[in-house]
C-alpha cells in the first residue's frame, strides 16, 4: 500500500469513510460533481458503470501518484434496481416489496489509479444476499416515514433500527453498509504488487 500517496474517495458518504477508517485508511473526499447516468437494467452492470463514472470524473483532476476511488451501491428486488427513495411513499413502497423475501446488494468499486504514463483502472463488483423477515403493514409505514430511509440504496439501512427486520445474510455485511472494505483493500494491494511488477 505504500506506493500510494493520495487516496481520494469520490463519495460524500459518511459509511464509506467510517469503513475506510475502520481499516486504517483516511482518503481524501473529493465527491463527483456528475450527473449519474446508468444505461442498463442489469444491477452488477449498473453499480460498475457508475462506480466507474465517478471515479473517473474525480481521477482527471488528480495529480500522479494518486489512487481514486468511486463506488455505488444499489439493492436488486425481483428483478428491479431500487436506489435511493425520493420520498417517504416511495420508501414505503421499495420496503414492502423486500419485506419478508430475499433481494440483493450490489456495490461496484472502481480503482483508477493515476500514473505518470497514463490511469490504470480496476472495476469489481460484491454481490450479498439478505434474507428478511415478514414485516407488518404499520411497522413497513412506521420504518418509511423516518429519516433513516432516505439517503440509502433500497430505503434501509441495515446498521440501523432495520436490524429488527434482518433474518440473515449471505456474503459481506459492509457491502450491504455501503463498501466491502475486505475486497478493496486487496484489490488495491494486487494492482500495486502488478505496478512493482511492471
């Protein structure tokens, strides 16, 4: 990890930074001012491509040496990509359609790295399965009318008071925070042990 002499998170997200942090890594925050545009249905299409559109907006206005990272989470219900609700009847309506099922968490992560020959770029996506309990129709509109729904992919947060509801999940519990850490920090160790490499 020493090669790095910047890292910069292309997110103002507040549980990407704590994540970071709880790995030991302090990026700079430099959120990307562009306008999202997905161009497909295919959740694990959707989060590389805007993971990638970030990072690399941010990328071009850093100096060599410094390592950028954008990333983008969306949850996958029954086929629909459900993002950030834009009101509370529209995170009633993305919780009732979750509740007491399985749906899915994508976070695509792109790594652009800035060298003096040029960006190298690494994209992967984390898939996690989270397996719900059935919830009543007062406890959907209790948990919709909140705060907590309104700035998080598919309406929930799942380090929040949504734990009552968590049956159980199948993969990495901080992709479904916002970023698998676990994942990041090695992808960022194999593109640096390639650039000693090269």
């Amino acid at each position: 990890m020493d090669r790095i002499e910047k890292l910069v998170l292309a997110s103002a997200s507040p549980r990407r930074r704590e994540l970071l942090a709880q790995i030991g890594i302090t990026p700079e925050i430099v959120p990307s001012t562009i306008e999202e545009m997905i161009t497909t249905d295919v959740p694990k299409e959707a989060v590389m491509e805007l993971s990638r559109q970030k990072a690399e907006d941010v990328a071009c206005r850093q100096k060599a040496g410094t390592c950028v990272m954008g990333a983008d989470t969306v949850v996958a219900a029954g086929g629909e990509i459900l993002g950030k609700p834009a009101s509370h009847q529209e995170a009633y309506r993305m919780i009732s359609l979750i509740q007491g099922r399985t749906h899915q968490v994508y976070t695509g992560v792109t790594l652009v790295y800035c060298g003096e020959k040029g960006n190298k770029v690494r994209t992967f996506v984390e898939k996690t399965d989270v397996h719900l309990y059935p919830m009543t129709d007062e406890e959907i509109k209790a948990y919709a009318d909140g705060t907590e729904p309104m700035d998080k992919a598919g309406a929930y947060g799942i380090q929040g008071k949504f734990a009552a509801f968590i049956k159980g999940i199948d993969g990495d519990y901080n992709n479904v925070v916002g970023l698998p850490v676990g994942r990041v920090y090695q992808e960022i160790k194999q593109m640096f042990e390639q650039e000693v490499m090269e």
